[in-house]
C-alpha cells in the first residue's frame, strides 16, 4: 500500500504513472483540479489500475463550475458527498473487485 499527497497537479501525474501499472486499484480525490486537470484526466485513461475518484462533499450540490469533471469519465467510479466513509468505501470496492 502506498500513500500520497500533493498540491501539485505534476506531482499527483508523476504519481500516477508511477505506481498506475504496479498497483490493484487507487482512490484518488484531485480536489478542484477534478474540474481544471485534462493531465490528470489523460493520465488515468493510460494507467492500468482502476481508480476511483473520491470527494468529501457533493461536488454536484456545489457551484455550477464544479459539474465539469475531466476525472469521472476516465474513473472506475466515483463517490462524493458521503464525507471520510467515501474513502473506506472505495478501498472497500477496490479490495472486493481485486
């Protein structure tokens, strides 16, 4: 199990394609580069591992802007507004899935 975090949209690339063709599954939550990051987008597309996308709140019941995602066509899945449970719950799925 691997754990990471950043700010920085190259890095959670970078991360990605790193362990995207080692891994079983990744939760990812891109927080507001969900509706900005075609790199992020683009790299989840090329990766093996499913991932799922994570956020705390309902991103659908928040700012209009924050409707666009360039992340949840590319995911295996994606689970917000359910707080801290989502990521219990998409580790969860991707141990049940494996």
């Amino acid at each position: 199990m691997h754990y990471f975090q950043s700010n920085i949209e190259g890095e959670l690339v970078d991360a990605l394609q790193r362990f995207g063709n080692e891994v079983d599954g990744i939760v990812l939550n891109p927080a507001a580069y969900t509706h900005t990051s075609v790199a992020i987008g683009d790299c989840i597309a090329a990766i093996k591992a499913p991932v799922i996308e994570v956020h705390i709140s309902n991103v659908h019941a928040r700012e209009e802007f924050r409707k666009l995602s360039h992340v949840s066509a590319k995911a295996a899945g994606t689970i917000c507004g359910l707080g801290l449970d989502g990521y219990r719950l998409a580790i969860e799925h991707l141990v049940q899935i494996r």
